[in-house]
C-alpha cells in the first residue's frame, strides 16, 4: 500500500492540508466518479502499514498533518481531525454507517477492519462536500476495502491472493492477512481474513503498562459483477474481539461480535451515472473485568444494530459542470443494560437498564454543484437537509435501596420526561479553488456543518457515581450524565489551502498551507457535577459531569513540505518531508476543551533505491499546558521520538519491512492518551497520564501472489 492523495472533492480539502489515501496493490476502486479534473497533486507518499500499528486502522494516517489518534483499547484508537473527534467526524466503512455500541465506545467504527484489508482511505477536514456526509462538524474518513478482481480477458479465468505477517517486539504483537480471490472478466469471487493480537505494552522505563492486550478476528466475502457500464458488489463478514483491555477506562471489552453485510451498485447512463448501497450490521458487546489488576464482576451488555441505504446521481450539465443530488436513510438500534450480580447489594436485585430500545434515525437530502468556469477557476456549493428523530423507552436502576438513591431517584425523573425527539438541521458548503500558475493554487472555503447528538449524550440518565463512570468514552477517569434538553452542534468554517510546487512528480517540491477557524454554537461539552476519587484512592481526582451546550472556537493551521536533497546517484532520491499543526480550542465562556493536541511536528528523512526504501523520522510534541480544567485534564510534557523504517520490494511480489519504534526508548505520555486508570493502584493512587509504548524492533513480510 502506498499514501498519496486523492482527487475526488479535494477542493473541499480546505479543511486539511491534504486528502490522504491508502490504495491495495494491485486493484482497482469499484468506480470512479465523474470529474472535471485533478484538482489536487500528491502531497506525500510513505511507507506501507508499520507494524507498530497492528490491528489498530485509525492508526493508518497518523503521518497527516492535524490528524490524531486518542488512544482506546490496542484496535480501537479514535481519531481526530483538527480537534474534532469521534462522533463529530462521519466515519463509513464499505459505505456503512456503524455507531459505537457501547458507553465507552470501545467498538468504534474503525474498529470493524484491520488494517491488511483496507484498500483505500479518503480523510477530507472541515469544509467537507454535502454529499460526503452530514451529521457530523469536523469533516469524514471513507474506508473502502479492496475492490473486486475481474481478468482481463473473456474466458480466461484470473486468480489472485496476498499473504501477509507482521511482529512487534513490545507486547510480543502480531498480525496475519490472507486475502484470495478467482474472477472471470465479468464474475469476482474473493475472501479475506485477518488476526491481530498482543500482549500488554511496556513503557520506555521497562514497565508493563496492565490491562493494554487484545485480540482481533476480521473475515469477509466479497462477491462481484460487472457488465455494460454496472458494477456490483456484494460483501458479507464477520468482526469477533475476544477481547480488549482499556487501561484508560474502569472497564474492559470481553467480548464484541459483528456482523455485516452490505451491497454497492454503480452504473453509468446517457444521463450521467448512478450510485446506490444498502448495508445491515448488528453488533453484541460485553464488557467486565477479565485482567489480574480488575477484579470483581460487572456485567454491561450492549446489542446494536445500524441499517441504511443511500442513492447518489452525478449527472453533467454541459461542458465543465457537474450535478450531484442523493438521498440516505439510516437507521440505528441500541439496548444498554447491565444484569444484576448475584449476592451483590448495589448490583441487584434487577437489571440497571441503561438505554431502553434507543432509536437514532436519520433522513437526508442533499445537492451540490461542481462547475469549471474557466482553466484557472473551479467552484463547488452545496446544500443538505437532515431530520434526526430520536426515542427511547423508560428506565431502571439496580433497586430502590439507599446505595441507589440517586440512581432511583434519577430514574423516575427521567421516566416522567417525554424521550422523542426530532431536529432539522441543514447544511451549506461553498469553495473555490484559483490555479494561478503551474506551480501554485489557492483555496478558500466556508461551510455550516450541523450534529445532532448521540443517543448517549442525550439518554444517559444515572446520577450515582458507579453509574456515571460507566458512561465515558473520553479516557480521562470522569463520570458522564446525559441531558435531554441538548441541542444540536452547528459549526461556522472558513478554511484556506495554498499550495506551491515544483511539478506533478513524487520527488518534487512543494508546500502546502492551510489555516482554519471554527465557530460552533451549542458545542456539546460539559458543566460540572461535583468531584469523586477514582476507586476511593484519596490523591486521585475525578469530576461528575453532566452534558450541556456551549459556544465554542477552534483554529489553528496545518502545514506540509517536501523538499528533495541532492545526493549521489548510488543513493538513488532523497527527501527532506516534513509536517506541522497548531490547534487551539476554547469555550466562549473561559477555558480550553478537552483533547486539543500541542504544538507537533513531524520530520522524515527519506531515501529511496531501486528496490530500497528508508525512513528517517523525527517527531516533536510541545508539553501540553492549555487543560481542560473541567475535566481535570492531565499535563503531558514535551518529546521528541525517533523511529526507522525501512522496506524492500521484489519483483512486486515479496515485500519486506524492519523498523525500530521510539528507537531511544523515550519515556512519555501522548496528549490525547487520557489516564492511566488500570495503573492507578499500582502507582500508590496518583492519577497521571497513561505511559505510551517504549522501545519496539517491528517486522512484517507479505507476499501476493
């Protein structure tokens, strides 16, 4: 796999310095949509998925300037783009909508793929296209798995496969990725399967950081057809996570089941072209306690079940501009409840129900204009309408007993409230792009971007401690209550790219800029509750909070480089690429949000060839000072870590990749890590940043075939 960018809608790219891509060796995109042209050149190309990111796919595109990762469990990073994370980023997956079916969103939606079987990414920030999603303030990730196989002759059969290996020293972690397929010229048939597992990382001072293991099984089928400008694929697959440890959340995953199917038609007409996709998956998940360093027993049950379709037209409207009208239906189902525990006076004697029968549907409408007015100018504006209805059904704590008043008495407060609510939101996006030369481009963009709020942020109800820590998907060691006066975020950008090169080649120079600033009203952040200490240890600090709307800003800029050096001709091309991003966020009323990445910079020293390719890197995080008080956020210092990698290719078959991870053993915390909660009785009940991974000697082969 390669990273480049990608042309589709880069225009809207505005929001982020690029839009990066991850592409299969190999295969084809099921389609590509009709485009005035190239409107982005490749930003930077790297190397293949490093092991020190087995099983974790958010962990794909962490070389991209303003994109970051907060650490979940080992497969389950959430990622982050320009400060907005999570649900505020429409994440789809083969063209599915998956939502997290859990309280703490341990199966977020890149959960559901391993990295080996990606075939492509598009990431676009911000100022996103109306038809690359709604819902959601902080842009859209579009993961595709590899594309249908077809031969390229009639009555000749094509087979293909790619095995694939990968070891990390820290944790003993490991991968495997077997992908087959057997296709005519107009039938594909293909399998793919991949594993991850690892034990509990070590941090650069040798030290185990506890309940940080897991494990991970990805199977699919895919089915494939095409004929007379149609193409259709069909996928069916199964994700199963025996387990995942959280050492910065109170539980962990013991199990988490997935299943999916989901369908994609394309085909062209005189009129212009037609896309269409449905898409059923349903999600069973457990969490409880399965590590020596958790004890006790905790039962928390979740099944989930997101269902959808959406129908795009592209149709021309004469030379130079481009139509673009669809529709999308999406449905999701959420049962939350924990059984009661036997014996146990505060987990009985009934089930705590949690969400009852929860209902998040979603009706879109949507259309944009691409038009080329003339060689130098190209405009995109769009418009999108969303009705967001949300239920849930009535309540119940674990009793009535006075270790549960609060939780009783929250209960039937709760109860009394009507639960069915409906939101209109609209959206409007309006770029253009200025080439003004062949070596430079200018992009100014603006948009109003709306998201309504999760079922969770609205109808989590419990008002005990134990009952709120349970409701937390941020990492920080806090306790969450929804709210259902909620309103939905709406988020003002305005964003701009300039970008300079010297040419269109992989080993040219060029720099791209791209400052931004939001403005989102009814940011959906916190008012505090009271305080509690984590597991009763008395130097430990957390925060009861309760959900609430408040103006916020966020601005900063990205910006990205390469530069090629001069160097002997025995030592083939050499670059100098580089990346940097500043991101403030901030309430309208005083003090910073929760999760704003410091001050970074990544510097990459890189060599390449003939078959050879080597890597250098150098990347330097400022100490994280601006803190979420609310949230009692902790402080992480500066650093700077080194890592190399290296990759070898033969004959386009057999490719090999070494690298060593933080190669100085560097003790540190990453800023977005949360705390170290799974540590917190083994550190004497001081609650501090949660350790990121020392030292790692990675490897990984993989050979198609």
């Amino acid at each position: 796999m390669k990273f480049s960018a990608h042309p589709l809608h880069l225009l809207a790219a505005a929001g982020l310095s690029l839009a990066a891509s991850v592409h299969a060796q190999n295969e084809s995109d099921l389609h590509q949509e009709p485009r005035l042209k190239v409107l982005v050149t490749a930003m930077a190309e790297g190397l293949p998925a490093r092991p020190s990111s087995i099983g974790d796919t958010s962990q794909l595109l962490s070389a991209i300037a303003g994109y970051n990762v907060a650490q979940g469990g080992g497969v389950s990073g959430l990622p982050s783009v320009n400060g907005l994370a999570d649900d505020r980023l429409k994440i789809r997956i083969d063209g599915m909508e998956i939502t997290s079916a859990c309280a703490n969103h341990m199966n977020a939606p890149l959960s559901y793929i391993d990295p080996t079987q990606v075939g492509h990414i598009d990431v676009l920030a911000g100022v996103t296209p109306v038809s690359a999603g709604g819902d959601s303030i902080g842009g859209t990730i579009t993961v595709r798995s590899a594309a249908p196989v077809y031969a390229d002759t009639a009555g000749v059969l094509r087979s293909s496969g790619k095995l694939s290996f990968a070891g990390r020293s820290n944790g003993n972690g490991l991968s495997s990725g077997i992908s087959a397929s057997v296709a005519s010229d107009t039938l594909s048939v293909g399998y793919n399967a991949a594993y991850a597992r690892s034990h509990s990382y070590q941090d650069g001072n040798g030290q185990t950081v506890l309940a940080s293991l897991y494990e991970s099984i990805n199977q699919a089928v895919l089915l494939g057809w095409r004929g007379d400008g149609q193409q259709l694929s069909v996928r069916l697959g199964t994700q199963h996570i025996p387990y995942q440890g959280y050492p910065n959340q109170y539980m962990d995953m013991t199990d988490n089941t997935g299943r999916f199917g989901n369908a994609s038609y394309h085909a062209r007409y005189g009129w212009g072209e037609l896309d269409a996709s449905a898409y059923w998956e349903r999600t069973s998940h457990d969490m409880g306690f399965f590590t020596p360093e958790r004890k006790g027993m905790m039962p928390m049950l979740t099944q989930g079940r997101n269902t959808g379709y959406s129908l795009k037209a592209s149709l021309p409207q004469g030379e130079g501009a481009l139509l673009r009208i669809g529709q999308e239906y999406h449905v999701f189902r959420l049962d939350d409840y924990w059984p009661a525990v036997a014996g146990s006076m505060m987990m009985g004697p009934q089930t705590y129900v949690n969400i009852n029968g929860g209902q998040r549907d979603r009706l879109a409408l949507y259309g944009e204009a691409e038009t080329q007015h003339n060689a130098q100018w190209t405009s995109l504006l769009g418009a999108r309408w969303e009705s967001v209805r949300m239920d849930t059904g009535a309540v119940q704590p674990y009793a009535s007993n006075m270790m549960n008043a609060a939780d009783a008495a929250a209960a039937k407060v709760f109860n009394a409230r009507a639960h069915k609510l409906r939101d209109n939101n609209y959206d409007l996006t309006a770029l253009a792009r200025y080439e003004a030369d062949a070596r430079s481009s200018y992009e100014l963009a603006a948009a109003r971007k709306t998201r309504s709020p999760n079922l969770y942020e609205r109808y989590s109800w419990g008002r005990g401690k134990m009952a709120m820590t349970m409701t937390n998907w941020f990492g920080d060691g806090n306790g969450y209550v929804g709210n259902l006066d909620l309103r939905p975020e709406t988020a003002y950008t305005l964003a701009a790219t300039a970008h300079w090169h010297g040419g269109s080649g992989a080993h040219s120079w060029f720099v791209k800029f791209n400052p931004y600033y939001n403005r989102v009203q009814d940011y959906i952040d916190v008012d505090v509750l009271g305080q509690f200490n984590p597991y009763s240890q008395p130097a430990a600090r957390g925060a009861l909070l309760q959900f609430a709307n408040h103006n916020a800003r966020l601005y900063g800029a990205n910006l990205s480089w390469q530069l090629p050096l001069a160097a002997p001709a025995a030592l083939g091309t050499l670059n100098l690429n580089g990346t940097a991003a500043y991101n403030r966020g901030q309430r309208a009323d005083g003090g910073a949000l929760y999760h704003i990445m410091p001050l970074n910079t990544l510097l990459t020293l890189e060599q390449r060839s003939g078959a050879w390719s080597n890597q250098l890197e150098l990347k330097l995080v400022r100490r994280k000072t601006q803190l979420d008080q609310r949230r009692i956020e902790a402080a992480t210092a500066g650093y700077g870590l080194l890592a190399l990698h290296t990759r070898y290719q033969l004959d386009k078959q057999l490719q090999l990749n070494a690298g060593i991870s933080n190669l100085l053993d560097k003790t540190y915390a990453d800023p977005l890590s949360g705390v170290y909660l799974s540590g917190l009785r083994a550190a004497g009940g001081n609650l501090h940043a949660l350790p990121a991974m020392g030292r790692s000697f990675d490897a990984g082969l993989s050979y198609s075939f």
